[in-house]
C-alpha cells in the first residue's frame, strides 16, 4: 500500500498551495458536491476540494455544465464545507453569474463567500473577464483561473476537443496565464492542452498551474471524483485514470440487497427488535 506523505494535520490555503510549488510538491485536486463525500476525501488527504459545475453533469444528468445556477452551487459548496477539515475548498461561478458585468461577478462571488463559507472561487477564461476577475479580487476574495478547454463555452467552440494546439491560440492561452498571474490569481486550471504547451506555462508561471488533460508537468492535478471512482461510467477520455469501479460495487451490493429482501432473508432475527 502507497504511504500518503501529505501532512493530514496543516490546514491548506492558498499560501501554502503557493508553498507545495516553490518546493516541488504536487497538488492532489478532486470534485465533491456533498458533505459525505467531502469528508472522506478530506480525510484521505487531498489538497484542494473543487466544487465544480461538473456537478450539472454528474449530479442532475445535464449535457452540459451551462444549466446549473448560482443558486445550486451555493447548496453544493455549503455542504461540502460541513465536511471539510483540511482542504482549501474553491466553488465553480457557474455560467452566465460572471461573463458579462464586473458588478455582477463580485455580487456572485461574493454570495458564494458568505453563503457557502467556501474559500475561493473559480472562473473560467482569460482577458474576456479580466474585468470580472479585477473586482472579484478587489474585494480579497482568492480566484483560481482556468484555461484551455473551457466548458461553459462549449457552444462556442462547438467541440471538447483538445485545445491551443494552433500556434495562435496555444499563444493567447499563454498570454492569458500570464495575465491572471498579474491580476493576483492564486493558481489556474489548464484542461486539456498538449502537454509541453502545460508544461511551459508550468515553469513560466510562478503560482501553482494545475492540470487536468495536460500533462505531467503541472504542478497538480484535478479530476472528477465519479470520473475517477468509476461511478460515471459513460465518460472515458484519455487522461482519466479510474482508480476504482465504484459502479460496480454498488451495482453487486445493490443486487444482494434485492435478493436478500425477495427471498425474506433480510432482515433476520437478529436485525430485528
């Protein structure tokens, strides 16, 4: 059995993630939207919990990311905060909460600060939202970046392709990371770009550049937690990994259950008072 070396006990924050990269510790990073699943990753160890909108997906069965609102993030963030003792905890501002109005993106912001107790937040883009981003962090509230393959713009580009493998757009990605770097982002998100691109941003960057579908040359790593548990099972790009077939095991013991209850085996003499 691998030893977990993180130390379960130091509270992480953003400093300390800044820390993990000066010294080349990678950051672990994984999905939860409720309080029991919280609680077992951040007993386990993790660094960072995301509550991402992912939670559309793997929660309410969306296509995409886009219909989940302000509103249900919040929910999802508070219960996972009831579970977390360690991890720095970043909510996902969902679609349409930060794009178009500064005033707009620090109101979400901060709701999800002051209704969830989460301690940062997380958008998506580069200098499209510069000005978002700009209040968000006027009003100390931590913001982690994300770049690459953005979700919420899934209409635009009309594809989950791998991105910025055109010189062009592989040239923006690094302008824009080197951007919310300025503005005062504490650590950005790459998803799927190639991997050398990542890695350049990695070594360039001074603050923690996590990847999900690019690489290993950032200095983290993020999947979702029903990805990479093999709950979802219908989702299988390259980069993930699964580490368990938590479907499967649910489906036997599920299966058990019925059977047991059919035949009058459960519950027994001594499961009853």
């Amino acid at each position: 059995m691998a030893t977990n070396t993180t130390d379960n006990t130091r509270k992480v924050t953003t400093r300390r993630l800044a820390e993990m990269k000066q010294r080349g510790e990678k950051i672990s990073m994984l999905t939860a939207y409720d309080y029991s699943s919280a609680k077992i990753l951040d007993g386990a160890g993790i660094d960072v919990i995301l509550v991402g909108d992912s939670a559309s997906n793997v929660m309410a069965g969306n296509v995409t990311t886009l219909p989940i609102t302000l509103d249900q993030m919040i929910y999802h963030g508070k219960s996972v905060m009831k579970g977390v003792n360690r991890a720095l905890v970043v909510v996902d501002l969902p679609f349409g909460s930060y794009q178009g109005n500064p005033m707009e993106a620090l109101a979400s912001a901060v709701r999800i600060m002051k209704e969830s107790h989460a301690e940062a937040v997380k958008l998506e883009g580069g200098s499209e939202i510069r000005e978002s981003v700009e209040r968000i962090l006027s009003a100390g509230i931590p913001v982690m970046g994300h770049l690459g393959l953005t979700p919420q713009s899934i209409n635009k580009f009309g594809t989950y392709n791998v991105r910025a493998r055109r010189e062009e757009e592989a040239r923006k990605l690094i302008e824009d990371a080197r951007l919310l770097e300025e503005l005062g982002c504490f650590a950005v998100v790459l998803e799927k770009i190639p991997a050398e691109l990542a890695s350049r941003v990695a070594q360039e960057l001074t603050i923690p550049v996590i990847g999900i579908g690019a690489g290993g040359g950032c200095d983290g790593q993020v999947l979702v937690m029903h990805d990479m548990l093999g709950i979802n099972q219908g989702f299988s790009p390259r980069f993930l990994r699964r580490y368990a077939d938590v479907a499967g095991i649910m489906t036997e013991a599920v299966s058990r259950y019925i059977e047991d209850v059919k035949s009058g085996d459960f519950p027994n003499e001594s499961e009853s008072y």
